[in-house]
C-alpha cells in the first residue's frame, strides 16, 4: 500500500536539515523541456518574480485579499509573512501514479495555508504552522536535491501563499541546472491572476475541487464562500494553459491538469456536481483523482455532518457518477 501523506510527513520532517528518504536512481528518459526554462532564456520570469513580489506589499496572492503588509513583518489570512517556512521535502510514492513513476513525486511541503480547512489532514503544518524558515536560495537546493534523487517532477505542496518566493527559487535553481517539470499542487483558491502570472512557469496543475456550494465552503473552509466559483474560474485557467494531461513513454506525467475530489460524507463536497462541471466545462478525459481516503481530523467532530467516515454506499455512488458524466480518465 502506498504511503499516506501523513506518514510521509512523519518519516521525512528531518528532510528540512538535508535528508530525505533514500531511493534507487533511475535514469531519466527524454521528455520534453520544462516551460520554465523558455521563460527563463527570455529574461521573462525576473519579470514574473518581481510582480509577484509587489503583492505582497498589501498581500492579494489568494482571493481573501487580506492586504496585509507581509513584505513589512505582518501576516495575513494564511498567517504567513514574507518569511518563507517549509515543513518538509522528499521523493513521495504516494502520490497519483503519473507522478511517481519508479522515482517518486518529489515534494516539498509548504508551512500554513489560506483555505484552513476544519477537517484538514494535515493540520499540523497548514493549521498550526510546523516547520523551519530557509531562504530562497535553499529552496533552490532542495529542488535541485530531489531532481539529483532521480525525482521525475518538483511537487509544490500548498503553494499558493509562497508563489513569490517559489519563483525566486526556481530562478536560481535553473541557473543550475534544474530540468524538473514543476507541479502546483493547490487546495483550488488561488488568485486568478496569479495564475495567469505562472503560465509558461507550471507544467502540471494538480488543484483540489472541494465544494460546488459556497454555504457549505464558508461553513468547514474559514468563510471561503466564494470557492466553487473561484475554483472554478482558476482550474478553466489551468486547463487553459496546460491542457489535458500528458505522459512519456514511461506513463510520469511531463504537462497537463490532473485534479483531486476528496468525497465527503452527506455529499457535502457535491460530487454529482463537480464529475458533471468537469465533463461540461473542461473535456471528459481530464484526469480526475476521486480520494475516498477522508477521516475526520483536526476539528471536524465538532461537525457532526464530518464526524464519520465515507461509507462503502457513498463511494460506491460518487463512482456512479462520474461514470454517468462519462468521465474517462479517472484515478480512483
């Protein structure tokens, strides 16, 4: 059975001071060239770099738009400053296979977060804020540390707060020699234009899409109402600029949009909805993760509709309807 992200989190904290689980390398196969690196050729992405930086001036990187100075020492929403914290980093297996290959995902876990779900799993850093400051310039080590692991892709786990200093990161890591395609791997409420800052900067999109109800999103996601909307909008994006997904001859994933559905009891996540939107407003072969691995974590037994976990009967319908919207690339 593949590792929980709980556990990898458990096993890999010590990665922050430069360890990591240990692998056997693979050769990497030919693939095509990451779309950083044409931006990068450019002069573009200083460009992208110091844009993103000025939000942070009166911070608008996700659609809270809490304004807080975070340059000038304070935090915002996601009680975050412009001090960059990661929880931990390393070659995952646990991961959707097109990004694991025989390599591992190589993620790097991200401190604190801007959606702040009740029922969060992995609350320890994303609520409570476990981890260390670093720079951006060991950001960069650690990207070029999991590609010398033989990673097939940089997994940026809970981004959205630290696209800024990811960029500078990624600046200085191409300079030497980082080829890894980069993948987003977001809650879904993200800025619209921030998104559209990072095209020609991500490869792989991977966003949740948690609720298709805004009432439901304000009651369990820190009074984030507008989600399904904003999900929505940023993912049509996402596919915009990436398209579907594709894979080398090994099937690891090198561009394209893959995206989570964690079912929830009660239907509170409105599957029925989602597998529908998706077949509608993007295309049936979008690659869809539908996750039955929730649990009631953090605070979500203070809510009885969470307090339990998916039923046999609930996952059993919420297959039911993808395969009724005519979903084909599904990942269950």
């Amino acid at each position: 059975m593949a590792p929980s992200r709980r556990r990898f989190l458990h096993d890999s904290l010590a990665a922050v001071g430069g360890l990591a689980l240990p692998i056997t390398a693979q050769a990497h196969a030919a693939r095509p060239e990451p779309a950083y690196l044409r931006l990068a050729r450019q002069g573009r992405l200083r460009d992208v770099e110091k844009d993103l930086w000025a939000t942070l001036d009166a911070c608008r990187l996700c659609p809270r738009a809490c304004g807080a100075d975070r340059r000038g020492g304070k935090s915002g929403v996601c009680r975050s400053t412009a001090r960059l914290k990661v929880a931990s980093y390393g070659p995952h297996f646990g991961e959707e296979r097109p990004l694991v290959g025989r390599g591992g995902s190589g993620t790097i876990f991200f401190s604190n977060c801007n959606l702040l779900c009740c029922f969060c799993q992995n609350w320890e850093i994303n609520h409570r804020g476990d981890g260390r400051y670093i720079s951006e310039v060991e950001l960069a080590d650690m990207m070029l540390d999991l590609q010398e692991r033989r990673c097939h892709n940089i997994n940026l786990v809970t981004p959205t707060h630290v696209v800024p200093h990811i960029v500078t990161a990624l600046r200085t890591a191409v300079g030497r020699g980082l080829r890894l395609p980069l993948v987003y791997n977001t809650g879904g409420y993200d800025s619209l234009d921030v998104v559209r800052a990072l095209d020609g900067v991500v490869d792989i999109y991977l966003p949740d899409f948690k609720y298709q109800d805004g009432t439901l999103a304000a009651r369990y996601s820190s009074g984030a109402a507008d989600y399904p909307e904003v999900a929505a909008a940023v993912i049509k994006e996402m596919h915009r600029q990436v398209g579907t997904l594709k894979v080398d001859e090994r099937g690891v994933a090198v561009r394209g949009l893959m995206i989570r559905h964690l079912v929830l009891p009660q239907n509170i996540a409105g599957t029925d909805r989602f597998v529908n939107w998706v077949a509608r407003d993007l295309s049936r072969d979008t690659y869809v993760n539908i996750m039955r691995q929730y649990r009631p974590e953090h605070r979500a037994r203070d809510y009885p509709a969470l307090s339990r976990p998916v039923t046999s009967e609930e996952w059993g319908q919420a297959l039911a309807w993808a395969r009724a919207a005519g979903l084909t690339n599904l990942h269950t």
